[in-house]
C-alpha cells in the first residue's frame, strides 16, 4: 500500500481535472517512460483511487500488470458490485496515485471486467498521457508531535450515522491538501471521495483557520508502538486567499524551525 501521504495521496491533492491547463507542462507523453511509471506502481503496490459520480466511495485499485501484447493495464476488481458497477460504466475515469512522494494522475477507459492469473480484474487502455505533478508548492511537510495540529470535520448524517462532529490530528501539510490520522471508529466517515464543507483547521496561534476538504486516499503510517495507523489524503477544497496566506506562514515557520534544528546539531 502507499507510503504516507506526506511527501506520499493522493493526496494536492489529492487533483480535479487531468485537463488542468496550469498542468500540461508535467505530461508524459513518452511511452517508455509511462511504461517506467506504472512498473514502478506495480512493483511499490502503489494504490490509486479514480472519483465515481455522486458523493459516494471512489474506486480503489492497484496496478496488477502491464499487458504489453494488448497494449492495456490490468487493475485490481473492486469487491463492491455498486462501484463496479459505476466505474465500469464511465467512459473514462481519472486515477489519482503517488510514487516516490510525487503526485501521478491519468485518465483510462472504459475498463472492462476480465479474469486475470484466475481472479477478477480490470482492464483499460494504456494512456497516451500521464501528469507526473513533481512541484515545490505542493513540498509537504510533517507537524510536530510536541504541538499538535487538529483539524475539525462536521460529518453529516448517513443512513447508519447521526451528524457528529469529529477532530483528527494533521499528519502533514502543504499548500494543496493535507492528511489525517483516522480516529478510531471513523473509518467509515472519512471515505475516498467524500468531501466536507467548513472544516476548521487549527493551527498553532492563529484563529481557525475555514476550509473545505476532500478524501483523495487512504493509507497506513507505521507508529512507534508497532501498530499501523490509517491515514486519509486528503486535498483543499475552495480555500480562500487568507486560508492559504495562513496555511503557508505555518509551513514557513515549520521550514525555519526545522533549519534551526538542523543548525544546532552542526
């Protein structure tokens, strides 16, 4: 599975639209190094996930194997029949992944369901094109465990949860999204492709800061007791020019603090 989101989900995620203009400089077009991408993918099991209509799950895959004769991927079957369903029947679908802390997104399709070393996968045309997002802006750095960074998500109603509120320590930050420590018991709330509207972000001395988030991939971080925690990738929704100002001065600050320590052990 993917290494955590920081530099490791995505993540700016999260990642909206593959024809993003601003993005047409970090296209790959060369077949070999597309080709190069997605071996690495296989070989690090890298997972991506690719937004289905509505606001429900995404789908989840992976890799499995580059089908070189037929000129197509072969991805991992989803287990649930209603996101196969939905993915199946999208002309395209834009995937979303990480490799070697850097952002990687693509559109591929149709899929269609095959079998594959005897289990049920997907194929899809290899892509002509893949955005390979390697970016200063979106340099994420991880918060200090001394002062920890909360971030506040009002959670609405589902069928099989009332409306709550639910506050998750900040894993790591930068200008494009961040990613979450999954509470216990929220692993449901806090799904790939969920978005959530007035999320309070608090960082250390200065006011809350308003944003809005969406869950781009899940992933687990080892921990120092030897237990993995779940992490949620997740990448800026409608942030304001002062919530990005706010966001950038705290990353500064972490930049210099971290060059000072740096400086003291010299």
């Amino acid at each position: 599975m993917d290494t955590p989101f920081a530099p490791e989900s995505v993540a700016r995620p999260m990642h909206e639209s593959v024809h993003d203009d601003q993005e047409d400089r970090f296209a790959l077009s060369d077949e070999v190094q597309i080709r190069s991408l997605f071996r690495r993918m296989i070989e690090q099991r890298s997972l991506m996930d690719a937004a289905l209509p509505g606001s429900g799950p995404a789908l989840l895959t992976t890799v499995l194997a580059i089908d070189e004769s037929n000129e197509r991927l072969i991805l991992d079957a989803s287990p649930d029949p209603a996101i196969e369903r939905l993915a199946l029947a999208q002309p395209s679908l834009q995937f979303a992944t990480r490799i070697d802390r850097v952002d990687v997104r693509f559109l591929a399709g149709p899929l269609s369901r095959i079998s594959w070393d005897n289990l049920p996968a997907y194929a899809a045309p290899m892509p002509g094109t893949v955005r390979y997002l390697q970016r200063r802006e979106f340099f994420r750095i991880n918060t200090p465990l001394g002062h920890q960074v909360l971030c506040q998500i009002v959670a609405p109603a589902t069928e099989n949860h009332p409306a709550h509120d639910l506050r998750a320590r900040v894993n790591d930050i930068s200008a494009g999204g961040l990613s979450l420590i999954v509470p216990p018991g929220e692993e449901a709330t806090l799904v790939a492709g969920t978005r959530f509207a007035a999320c309070r972000l608090m960082l250390p001395d200065t006011a809350p800061v308003l944003l809005g988030l969406r869950v781009r991939r899940l992933f687990r971080i080892g921990h120092r007791s030897g237990l993995a925690r779940s992490c949620a990738g997740c990448e800026f929704v409608n942030l304001s020019a002062a919530a990005q100002t706010a966001i950038q001065r705290y990353m500064m600050r972490l930049e210099r603090e971290r060059i000072a320590r740096e400086r003291d052990r010299i």
